[in-house]
C-alpha cells in the first residue's frame, strides 16, 4: 500500500489485478497504527471493489479487514477464508 495524497493505492497480491485506490479518510485505524510502526507495505488486507469509473485506471475500493502481516500463518489463512468467503473462526488450531 503506498499514501497517494487524497487516496491510499492497495496492491493486489495477484499481479493480475490492477491497484486499488482507497479514500484515505476512511482507512481502518489497524492500517494507520501499521504505517505508524513501519509495517504498512507487507500488511494483508481485504477490500472490495465500490466503482470503477471508465475514466481511471484504478477502481475505488473499500478495505473490509485488516488481516495482519503477510508471511504469518494466521493473516495468511485470514487472507485465504477472505478469497473465498470463508468465515475464518471456521479452522481450528489444529
């Protein structure tokens, strides 16, 4: 994720997928503290599409989750149920 001025840009995981512009006055305060820390460009997020104008080369989109450090096995699993739709209190420890 990189501040944009006005908008915050979202990187897909995917290389397929283009950038998402985010409205920077509604960025979830998990994402502000992990900029605060340093943490912001390998933080897992999950967003959602809101518009795609056919002006912009970027759609706007909404963070739904904030769901932690790429590279940790429960943000990871998080990022995966969150693909999918899949509630993530469904996996167990074990």
């Amino acid at each position: 994720e990189d501040n944009v001025g006005p908008y915050w840009a979202l990187i897909p995981a995917d290389p397929r997928l283009p950038r998402l512009h985010v409205d920077s006055g509604k960025v979830p305060p998990e994402i502000l503290r992990a900029q605060e820390c340093g943490k912001l460009s390998s933080m897992l997020v999950g967003a959602r599409v809101l518009k795609w104008a056919s002006t912009s080369h970027a759609p706007l989109a909404a963070v739904r989750a904030a769901l932690g450090q790429a590279g940790e096995i429960d943000a990871e699993t998080a990022a995966i149920a969150f693909e999918y739709g899949l509630p993530p209190d469904d996996f167990s420890a074990e």
